[in-house]
C-alpha cells in the first residue's frame, strides 16, 4: 500500500508542477484579458487532475469514491486559496 501511495504523491507533484506552468502560460499570453486570465486559472487545473489521479482509479489502486474526494478536496483549497488571496 505505502508504493502506491507514494505513487499516487508523485503524481499529483507532477500534476501540480504541470498546472502552475499551465498558469504561467496563461499569465503571460497577450491575447487574452486579464478577466479571463483570472477565470482561466482555476478550471486548468481539472485536466491535470483527471489525469493524475486517472491513472491509479484506472490501476485500481485508488477507489473512485476517494477520487471524487481529493477532487472535491483539491478544487475548495484552490478556491479558497484563489479566493482570498490579495493582488499585490
């Protein structure tokens, strides 16, 4: 179990790294406004998620119930993050 555990961390240390570059792509991509700039942001990370966290539900190594919970989890600690940080 502690193998795929730590599997399934790694993963999501790859998922994070993959979404804030997604994240800086979008800061930095001139066509777009800074409105959808910010709306942009959170939805990014659904894609690196899902394929995450697909390929241990996939394994059978994570239950798709505990899925949907570290994506309910990961999505509310985004927004709050998002949601209450200040702009400098």
């Amino acid at each position: 179990m502690a193998s795929s555990s730590s599997f399934i961390i790694v993963l999501l240390v790859v998922a994070l790294i993959g979404w804030l570059a997604t994240v800086q792509w979008i800061r930095t991509h001139e066509r777009f406004s800074d409105r959808i700039k910010r709306l942009l942001v959170l939805p990014a990370w659904f894609p690196w998620m899902g394929a995450a966290l697909g390929v241990p539900v996939m394994r059978g190594d994570l239950p798709l119930g505990d899925f949907g919970k570290a994506i309910a989890s990961f999505v509310v600690g985004l927004g709050v993050f998002w949601l209450t940080r200040r702009e400098a």
